[in-house]
C-alpha cells in the first residue's frame, strides 16, 4: 500500500504535465493566426482593418488567398484595376462584408460557391469580368442584398431559381451576358426591385406572369434576345414603371389595353420599345403609333 501511496503523485504529476503541454501545443496553433496580410506590398493590420478601397489604382495580379484572413473586413472594392486569376475561395471567410466590388477587371473563372457565406453582404458588384458557367445557386444565401450587378461576363447557364430568395433587392443587372433558359417564376418574389436589366442575353420563353408582382418597378429591360409568348396582361400594374424595354424578340399576340395605365413617355424610344418583335394589332391608342416594325405574317 506504500507503494501505491508514493505512485499516486507521480501519476498526478505525469497528468498535470501533459494537461500544461496540450495548453503550449494550442497556445502555439493560436500563434500562427496572422496579425498582419500584407497585399500588393502593402501590410494591413489584421485586427484593424475593415475597409479596403482599392478603387482604380492598377492593381495587377490575381487576389492573393490571404485575403481571406482580413476577417474584420466589412468594405472591399477593388473594383477598375487589371487583376486576373480566380477568386480565391478564402473569400468565403470574409464574413463581416456588407460591400463587395471586383467590378471592371479581368477575373476568369466561376463565381465561387463559397460566396454563400456572405450572409451580410448588401451589395455585390463583379460586372465586367470574364466569369463563366453559372450564377452559383447558393447566391440565394444573401438575402441582404440589395443590389446584385453581375453584367458584362461570359455567364451562360440559367438563372437559378434562388434568385427569388433576394426579397430585399432593388436593383438586378445580368444584362450582356450568354445566359439561356427562361426567366424564372420566382423573379415575381423580388417586390422591391426598382430596377431589371436583362437585356442582350440568350433568354428563352415567355415573360413570366409573376412580373406583374414588381409594383415598385421603374425600369424593365429585356430586349436582345429570344422571348416568345405575350406582354403580361398585369403590365399595368406596374404603375412606376417609367421605361419599358423589350425591343428585339419574338414576343407575339395582342398588346394588352392595360398598357395605358402606365406613365411612360410613349414617343421617346429610349424609354418605350417594342419594335422587331410579333406583336399583332390592333394596338392600344396610346402606342399605337410607336410600336415600331413588327411580323404581323402570323397574326389572325
């Protein structure tokens, strides 16, 4: 039993040591977090940066993955440069961001899907790229956004579905891209949206019903591309509207008299078009002289 007395603090002692080496081994992992990220020969302190406006300065390159430790970040524009590359899937990490702008450089690539993780994100503005393939579907984590700006890339799949979960956006621009498909139902859920550019794209089908939902629009733009079917019969619902764009289609049928319900300076094209489509008379009086060149060879 002496034995077994003098062994029992000797085990205490064995315990108490690996318990304070296990505390060293993750004090040391905590260590190796950076304090600094140092960027295109610029140090920026961790802990202390939460803007980085990098607007117009010829920044060239690809965005360095240690971007992704500024994880205080809440501003990041590092829109009009000359940087090339992917983005970095680290920018997942940069939680905290409400603004996000890689706008007018020349990022290949595909948006990545760990942009989901951006939860707090209000606007997103990667216009005038070169990004390819989709619009990731998980863009429908951000619910905060209010502006979405993705025009002037080479996107050519669908629009996803989960665009419909953006209830707070007041402005979508997807216009001069390759994107196919129809426009999804789920556009109707966007009731804030003020503004729509889906112009000089690959668009198929018919302008969905639920368009008539978007009662806070000013500004419909859908011409250039391949829409068929008729003007919605709610377009006068749409009573702020104030330019309506759908030149260049295939759209077919009767103008719907509702139409006149709308405030719209019918005489001036850059704000009523609706030429080089199927659109059969007769016409509602109040455009009756402006709808331009259309097919009439189907009508009845």
């Amino acid at each position: 039993m002496k034995k077994l007395y003098l062994l029992f603090p000797l085990l205490f002692f064995v315990f108490i040591t690996c318990e304070e080496e296990q505390k060293e081994q993750q004090e040391e992992v905590l260590d190796t977090t950076p304090t600094e990220v140092t960027l295109w020969d610029v140090t920026y302190s961790v802990e202390d940066t939460d803007t980085l406006y990098l607007l117009d300065i010829q920044l060239t390159g690809s965005i360095p993955s240690e971007i992704g430790n500024l994880t205080n970040l809440t501003y990041l524009n590092l829109g009009g440069n000359q940087l090339t590359g992917e983005i970095p899937s680290e920018i997942g990490n940069l939680t905290n961001l409400s603004y996000l702008g890689l706008n007018n450089n020349q990022i290949t690539g595909e948006i990545p899907s760990e942009i989901r993780n951006l939860k707090n994100l209000t606007g997103l503005h990667l216009g005038n790229n070169q990004f390819t393939r989709e619009i990731p579907p998980e863009i429908g984590n951000l619910t905060n956004l209010t502006r979405l700006i993705l025009y002037g890339n080479q996107l050519t799949r669908m629009i996803p579905s989960e665009i419909g979960n953006l209830t707070n956006l007041t402005y979508l621009n997807l216009r001069d891209n390759q994107i196919i498909g129809s426009i999804p139902p789920e556009i109707g859920n966007l009731t804030n949206l003020n503004r729509l550019f889906l112009y000089n794209n690959q668009l198929i089908g018919s302008i969905p019903l639920e368009i008539s939902n978007l009662t806070n629009l000013t500004e419909l733009s859908l011409e250039n591309n391949q829409l068929t079917g008729g003007i919605p019969h709610g377009i006068g619902n749409l009573t702020n509207l104030i330019n309506l764009i759908l030149n260049d289609n295939q759209l077919t049928g009767v103008i719907p008299e509702s139409i006149c319900d709308l405030n719209i300076d019918w005489s001036n094209s850059s704000y009523f078009n609706i030429t080089n489509n199927q659109l059969c008379p007769p016409y509602p009086s109040c455009v009756e002289e402006y709808v331009g060149n259309q097919d009439n060879s189907n009508c009845d």
